[in-house]
C-alpha cells in the first residue's frame, strides 16, 4: 500500500481525487490537510469530512490549512466552477463534526511513515510551503512529491499565462518548487487534457456501488456546464487532481522534462510557470530536476480511472472510530 499526504481544497476534482483515493486499493490515505482555494478552508473541510464519512472513514486525520495566500492578499473563490458549497449542487450536511487536527500533525505523519510517505498536493501550495518553512528537516524525509499546478508555454485558466493553483499563491508556488526533492509537477500541459466524457460518468456511475454513487453524476454535470461556458465544444471535463494521483500507479501515464521551475511572483505574468526549454549541451543530471509532467497518455489515464471508480474492492466499508 502506498500511503498518501493529500493537500487539497475539495472543489470538485479535488472530491474526485479524494474518492479516487478512498477507492484505490493500492492507496492509503494517511491524512487529508485542507485549506482555501476553490472554497474557503472551513467548507473545504466540511467537504472532505463529507466524503470520510460517506467511506465511513472518519479515522483518516483531517488537519487545517491556510485562509489565505503568504502574501496576505484577499481570496477569490469559484463557486461558478465548483458550486456555493464546492460539491456542485450537493449540500453536504451542515456542522458536521469535525476534530480538526493542528498544523503539526503533518509532521508525526512524516515521522511515522518517513520514506513511504507521497506528498500530494492539489490544491493552493500555501500549506505545502509553509511546512517547509517550519521543519525543513522533517520535509526531507518525505519519499517523494506530486503537485498539480502551472502550465508551460500554453495558456493558463485563471490569466493568460497563470494555472489557479499557481496564481492562488505564487510565493508558496515557487517556494515549493525549489524545496520539494524529488518532485514531478502535474501541469494544464497534461491535465487540461485528462478529459472525462459524461458518458464516461453515466457508466461509472451505473456500475458503482459504494456510498459515493449519488454525488458522482450531480458533482460532474456541475462541473462539465461550467467547462461548457469557458470552452464551448469540449467533450468532457478535466479531472486534473485524478490524474496527479492516478500518474503515481502508473510511471508511463505522462513522459516528463526534467528541469528547474520558478514561478512568477508578481506583477502581469504573476502565478506564471517557467522552465528552461531550450537544449543544453551540458545538462544537470535528472534526479538533482523536477519532473514536469508534458505529454498525457490519454487511454491508460481513462482505462486507470474507469478500472478503480468501478473497482468491487474499496476502503470504504471498514468501521469508523
Ligand atoms: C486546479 O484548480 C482547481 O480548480 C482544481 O481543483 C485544480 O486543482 C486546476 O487549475
Ligand atoms: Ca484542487
């Protein structure tokens, strides 16, 4: 089993990504940091304690993230991508209880698992570079880490040159750029292209059979009429935070560049990723690069989630605390 340290904003990709999880038999989720991002950190929380109880898996640890982006800005939410509540027209019930564990936490996770332990991160990097910031030590004994954000040469979602989780907070973006070692980062290059058909959802949905089954049409249908009005003509939508996980089972799911990323702080290109394409003729050895994560194969990435959304087994049946 690998274990898994998501970082994540549920939002509906993220919810996908969170179920994707709880489905996969290879994956254990040790914790789930939850901060704001495509809603505020509060109702990011009540949505993925939502989830845990619905996989009546209350015992996965729940720990808080950031409000807010290292810079102190304000914070602009997309209920118009997400929903008011980000699960689409679902209303998780409200006040769910929730032991909300301290920031630290992350830190007896890293320590009890050590080298067996994948970071994965969805959503803003505010938390991510934060734990970099208070225990670089600790950080180090992490196995490796998967972020979903940026996009390389092509245009962005929320600017014309920046990708949401990147824009969100570009300071912490480039901060975990630089500190995350290994790390293969999961750009719109890929994502944008991790398309699901509603056809594809129909039978998923036809053929699940876990507590998840009624959110999995409702939740896309949002999510597909927003991707609609932004992109007229696409076929589906893009789970971009299934793919950054899924890619972790599945080494020849994307080919990457390995190279150095620097995000820009501020200014009109803020929240813009940038690598150095050009051919070098004295290139740094792989493992000192990141991943970038450039070219989808598309089939394996359908065939992977189709396989685990309607896989029989699941870790969504064992007794909570
Ligand atoms: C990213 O932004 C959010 O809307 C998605 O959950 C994903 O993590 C894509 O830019
Ligand atoms: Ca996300």
């Amino acid at each position: 089993m690998q274990k898994v340290l998501l970082f994540s904003d549920p939002g509906i990709d993220d919810s996908f990504a969170i179920i994707y999880a709880l489905l996969h038999p290879q994956i254990e989720l040790v914790g789930i940091v939850t901060g704001y991002g495509s809603v505020k950190k509060e109702q990011a929380t009540q949505n993925a304690a939502y989830l845990l109880q619905l996989a009546n898996q209350r015992d996965i640890p729940i720990i808080g993230g950031a409000q807010g982006p290292l810079s102190g800005e304000s914070v602009t939410y997309y209920p118009e991508i997400h929903g008011p509540e980000g699960l689409g027209p679902i209303k998780p019930p409200e006040g769910l209880k929730v032991n909300l564990l301290n920031f630290d936490q992350i830190y007896k996770i890293i320590d009890q698992y050590q080298n067996e332990l994948i970071i994965v991160s969805i959503g803003r990097l505010t938390e991510l570079a934060v734990a970099f910031i208070l225990g670089a030590d600790q950080m180090e004994k992490v196995k490796s880490f998967h972020v979903m954000g940026g996009a390389f040469l092509v245009p962005g979602n929320v600017s014309p040159v920046a990708e949401a989780n990147f824009y969100g907070d570009p300071i912490a973006a480039d901060l975990v750029m630089q500190r995350s070692i290994p790390l293969k980062v999961f750009p719109l290059n890929v994502t944008n292209q991790a398309l699901v058909t509603p056809e594809v959802i129909q039978y998923i949905s036809q053929t699940n059979a876990t507590p998840f089954q009624p959110l999995l049409e409702p939740i896309y249908d949002y999510y597909l009429k927003a991707y609609k009005k932004n992109i007229p003509g696409i076929p589906g939508a893009p789970l971009h935070d299934v793919l950054t996980l899924s890619s972790i089972f599945n080494p020849t799911m994307v080919d990457y560049y390995y190279r150095e990323v620097r995000v820009v702080l501020s200014g009109v290109a803020k929240g813009q990723s940038i690598a150095d394409f050009r051919p070098k003729p004295d290139p740094v050895p792989e493992e000192n690069l990141k991943g970038i994560a450039m070219k989808l194969n598309y089939e394996l990435f359908l065939k992977d989630f189709v396989e685990i959304m309607t896989s029989e087994t699941s870790n969504t049946t064992s007794t909570s605390k």
